[in-house]
C-alpha cells in the first residue's frame, strides 16, 4: 500500500494526526490526554501542542497526561 494514503491502517475513526488516520487505541489513548476529539483533522507540534488543522485553541498533551496519570 502506498504509504502516503492516509488510510493506511484502514481504523475507520475518522480522526487525523498530522496526516494520518489514528487508530481506535490510539484515539482512546488521544481522549484520554487531550479530551474530547470528534472527527477531524489535527495537527500536533514537536512541542506537545495538539489544534485542529481549521484552527483553534490548542491542547498541550504532554501536560494534559501528566495530569491524566
């Protein structure tokens, strides 16, 4: 399969990280950290912040978990 096809893992969740569908442990993994994620496309920077490709507020991950843990 050609791995620019952003399907490639075929997890059908509709949610897109830097390109690529997440799977459904990753998306619950995501939820866990980040809150609420519904379909869509979100992008998430080296420095741990995670928005929607469209814009918006973003989420810090990586304190987000250290809170989660």
């Amino acid at each position: 399969m050609d791995p620019r096809c952003s399907r490639q893992n075929g997890a059908g969740t509709g949610v897109f990280l830097n390109g690529r569908e997440v799977s459904t442990a990753e998306l619950e993994h995501l939820r866990h950290v980040g809150g609420a994620m519904p379909p869509g496309r979100y992008e998430l920077a080296a420095d741990g912040h995670m928005y929607p490709e469209e814009g918006g507020l973003p989420v810090h991950v990586f304190t987000r978990a250290s809170y989660a843990a």
